[in-house]
C-alpha cells in the first residue's frame, strides 16, 4: 500500500474532468441549439455553414428584387392598359367623324376630343412612375442601327374598254323611220382617291457584344388613285319584229292581286286587272299558298281565305291565237254553305275604243249588260287592240253581271262579277277570254339600242415608308439572383403620343382621316407589343422567384443539418456524461479512503 501517489484517485479525478467537459459541450449545443458554436466544434462544417449562411441571406434579398420587378412592370402595364382604351376611343372618333350626317361644327367637337385624349396618353406616360424612375416616356435609346427608307413607285395603266349595251322598245306612229347611231354623250371625269395601310411589330433582339435589344418594324403605304374616265353613250333606233316585244304576257304584284297583261318589255301595254272576292258578304283578303313564276304556263295561284273554309285555285294560261284565259277553280270544303261574289275590274289598252261584236263602238256612258254569256267587246287603243269574251261555252261560267263605264273617253272599264251559293262540299269552275291581243296596225314597233363605253386611264402613286431600326432601349436590371451575372433586365419604351405615331391624327385638314385610322391601328399594334414584352417578362420572373424559393429552402435546410444540434442525440449524451459523472465522483470517494486503511495500520 501506498501513501505517498494516490493512483486510484488520480484516475478517477482525471475521468471526471474528461467527463465534465464532455456534459459542458453537451450542455452547451442543448442551451444554443447549435451543432457548431465556435469553429473548435467542426472547422469544416462552420466553414460550409458560414458559405450557406452568405448564399441565403443573398436569396433572399433577390427574392425581393423580384418582387420589386414584378411590381416594375405591373405599373407598366396599368399605364399602357388605359393608354389603350384611349386610342380605342381615338379610332371610334375617327370612324364616327367620317360619317357624312355630322356638320362641320360636329366635326371640330370630336377634333377636340381627339386631341384632348392625346394629352391624356402623355399624362399618363409621362406619370407611370416607380421610385421616382420613369416607366412609359422614355427617350434615352441606343440606336445600333437604322435601315428605314421611303420607296415612291407610279403604276399606269389602261384597262380595256367596258361597253354595256341594253335594248328597248319604243312604240310610235307607223311609218316612223329609225335613227342612224349616233352619240348623244361624251363626259370626262376624274376621281382622286387615297387608301392608307400601316403594320407595326416588335421584335427581341441580341447584338453583337451580347446586349438584348430590339427591333422596330412598321411599313406606312399611302395609295393615291387618279382615275380619268371618259364615258361615250350611242344611241340606235331601228324598226324591228322581234316578238318579245309584242307578245303577250302577264304579271302580278306580290301583296295586291293586281295582273298586268303586256310584253316582255311592257307591262301594261294590253292593259291591267284587280280582283276582289267576297265571303259571305266580307271582303277577304289573298292568303296564297303557293303560286308558279310567271313565265309559266300556264300560270298557277293556290290561294285560300282568312277565317273561311274556301280554297281558290287560278289558271292564267296564253293561248296560241295570243289570247289569255282567266279560270278560277273554287271549291267550299266547309260544312255550310258559302255566298261567293268574285268581282274583277278589267282596264284596256292606253286610249281604247270599246267596239261591240256587231263592230259599233260603245255609246259614252254606263252600261250594263244583261245577260252577260255570249258578250264579245273589242278594244281599239292608241298602240294596242284587245278583245274580251264572256260565254259558257268556252267551258268556263260566265259572269252574273257586266258593266262598262265608258263615261271618260279613251279610259272605259270593264267590270264584272260572279255571285253563286257554293254549296258545302261543292266545286265551280269560272272564268273568261282575254284577247286575242295584237299591237295596233298604226304603231310602229322600234328597237331603241343604247351602247355605253366606259374607257378608263388610272394611275396609281403608292409611297412607302419603312422603319426598320435596331436599337438598346433604356433598361431596369434586375438583380434575381445571389451571382453577378445573375440578372433579368426589363426594357422601358416611349409610349407618348408622339412615339406611338399619334401627334397629326385628327378628321379636319390638315390631318386626313383615313391615315388617322390607320395610324391608330399602328399604335394599338406596338402598344399591344410592348405589353406582350412585358407579360412574357413578368412570367419569366415569377418562375424565378418561384425558383429562388426552392433553392432557399433547400440550402436553409442542408445548414440546417450541418450547423443545428440534434436535441436527441445529444440528450443521449448528457445523460451518459451524467451516469459517468457520478460513478466516477463515486469511485473518486472510494479512492480516498485508501489512505485512512493505512492509518488504522499505523494505530495498531
């Protein structure tokens, strides 16, 4: 035994201290923590940490630069947005002061307008602001460079000649000769007319030394249209006898139930008829349910009556003799029976002479003829003859009554009616003889010939200008990233009414009102490109900041890992530090008890 080195105690004092230290670290990363407190805990991890640390805190910053860009072109775009709406407005101006129903006093209020919503996109671009910097009325471009041109070319030509030649009839005295062609019209005129066109777009673009930049394209074409036009009339009257002019003919008038009886090229030329029908004692009206062209023949109208059970079915049909047959086929398809009155008003040719079949002429005055069937009147006009026949025996019913007004010379009437009880379920067939119809042998039939050349000489001066620049237009950079050369740079333009095309546009001279228009198609057009530069930028920005996030989360996580503490495990550790504590401060008691055996060896 020894007294003089306590070795036992030695040890166990030397564990403790190694021990206390190990619970004083534990103890510490608990208290803060933190993994690494001084550069003693881990050199390398505090030196990638500190590096995390720095990359962060710049992400961060650059995910608000971002944001602040974002912000840049929002502004932006507000701005533009209105500036649009108002040469929207300009463009509804112009087109409304082209309307010729406006007065000159109108037109001066919308020039007015006009120029006051010019003022109105300069306020607003040269307000557009952020942090005091100017988004909408920038001047300060880098021209890179400039290949506008203005091209002037002349176009003349000559088209053929255009002759239009329509033909007519004309009916005079026989006898009357025709006229050799001549011309009876030789007029010049000169019409003067401009059209005005203008495309405009936007294109990105990098330079040579790798600066973004842009190219503006815009073609204005102004087309100035003189066009010199002479124009000769020849007229030609010959003696003809081509039937269409005098064969007979009819037609109807839609919505009345008049029939006129002519030729092709004169329609009353044998005279006209209206046709009325009563129901009952009520006068109706036509409701057709179908009815052919008139060329057909013969000519069929399917017509029936408002609020009756009567149905009509007319045949006009032209005979070879040139005559024309009315026949109206009526049927009662009712449970009662029906009172028919058709009543007709037939009117001769121009000046016609009424001529009984004994071949007196009517005496003036009214007549009426009793019993109708079996009447024949001949009508003699000034061009054309007519006849009209009433008689059972054409296979038709002739008429209940017939009156002649003969009171006016040369304008008698014809009228005549059929009043039956047409009984339920019955039919009848009714009608009469028009004609024969013949032009009268003291007219002369001509054909009146109209020949109209059109000779034109136009010429066309078309002007081009072109404006095709290269150009570094002032630009915000946007610092988006925690590297230098990480950056997003958003252009800045000139939207003022002077960039966009828009300071001479107006209706009263000097302006001209189609260039107006076209210029502000022009303007719309490069507004709308400059926005769409602008939204493709606010895209691209916020997937970067989207992407700037991420990769702060991540980093932020990975020094989490390298520099944080892991509480459990370093619980772990203080209680271990703490069972060993005691146990050694216990094993520390028990080596100082060593010497006291010595004593007690040294007592006895």
């Amino acid at each position: 035994m020894r007294i003089t080195h306590n070795i036992s105690a030695l040890n166990a004092d030397n564990i403790l201290k190694k021990n206390n230290e190990k619970l004083s670290k534990s103890s510490e990363k608990l208290a803060s923590g933190l993994r690494i407190n001084r550069a003693a805990d881990d050199a390398a991890g505090l030196s990638i940490s500190e590096s995390m640390r720095g990359q962060i805190r710049g992400l961060q910053q650059a995910e608000r630069n971002v944001q602040d860009g974002i912000s840049v072109v929002q502004t932006a775009d507000g701005g533009m947005q209105e500036i649009s709406n108002i040469i929207a407005r300009q463009k509804e101006l112009l087109v409304q002061g082209m309307n010729g129903t406006y007065s000159d006093q109108d037109k001066r209020m919308i020039e007015l307008e006009i120029r006051q919503l010019n003022e109105a996109i300069d306020n607003i671009a040269e307000s557009n602001t952020f942090n005091t910097i100017n988004l909408l009325a920038r001047s300060d471009y880098q021209i890179y460079a400039d290949r506008s041109s203005t091209d002037t070319t002349m176009n003349i030509s000559d088209p053929p000649t255009d002759i239009y030649i329509s033909k007519s009839p004309i009916y005079a005295p026989a006898g009357t000769p025709g006229t050799p062609r001549q011309k009876t019209r030789d007029t010049d005129t000169t019409t003067t007319t401009q059209t005005y066109s203008s495309t405009s777009q936007t294109t990105p673009k990098v330079f040579p030394d790798g600066r973004e930049g842009y190219n503006d394209y815009k073609v204005d074409t102004q087309t100035t249209t003189k066009t010199d036009t002479n124009t000769k009339v020849y007229e030609t009257t010959a003696p003809t006898t081509n039937p269409v002019y005098t064969d007979p003919a009819y037609w109807y008038t839609v919505g009345r139930n008049d029939t006129y009886f002519g030729s092709a090229h004169h329609s009353q030329l044998y005279g006209n008829m209206v046709e009325n029908i009563e129901v009952d004692g009520v006068s109706r009206a036509l409701e057709y349910g179908s009815r052919t062209n008139p060329g057909t023949v013969p000519a069929v109208d399917h017509f029936v009556f408002p609020n009756t059970d009567i149905s009509v079915t007319r045949y006009r049909t032209i005979n070879a003799d040139n005559s024309i047959e009315i026949r109206y086929e009526m049927k009662n398809n009712g449970t009662t029976d029906s009172t028919i009155n058709m009543s007709n008003s037939l009117n001769p040719p121009k000046n016609a002479v009424m001529i009984d079949d004994t071949g007196n002429p009517l005496p003036p005055g009214n007549h009426v003829i009793s019993p109708v069937s079996g009447n024949v009147f001949h009508m003699e006009g000034e061009e054309a003859n007519a006849s009209v026949e009433f008689d059972d025996g054409l296979g038709l019913a002739a008429p209940t009554g017939l009156t002649i007004n003969n009171t006016v010379p040369g304008e008698p009437q014809i009228n005549f009616n059929w009043e039956y009880n047409l009984a339920q379920g019955q039919s009848m067939t009714i009608g009469f003889k028009y004609g024969p119809l013949s032009l009268s042998p003291n007219i002369e039939v001509l054909e009146h010939t109209t020949e109209t050349e059109v000779t034109r000489h136009i010429e066309s001066e078309v002007v081009t200008d072109i404006t095709d620049i290269d150009y570094a237009p002032p630009q915000l950079v946007i610092q988006a990233g925690e590297k230098a050369h990480e950056t997003i740079e958003i252009p800045l333009f000139n939207v003022k009414a002077s960039g966009l095309g828009l300071s001479n546009i107006g209706i009263l001279p000097p302006s001209n009102p189609s260039q107006s228009l076209a210029q502000t198609e022009g303007a719309l057009a490069k507004v709308t490109n400059v926005r769409a530069i602008h939204g493709s930028l606010q895209n691209r920005m916020e997937h970067t900041m989207n992407n700037v996030g991420n990769y702060q989360e991540n980093l932020a996580a990975a020094e989490s890992r390298i520099r944080d503490t892991d509480i459990a495990k370093e619980m772990v550790n203080i209680t271990l530090s703490n069972i060993v504590s005691q146990s050694a401060q216990a094993m520390l008691a028990q080596a100082n008890n060593n010497p006291q055996a010595v004593l007690q060896l040294m007592k006895s």
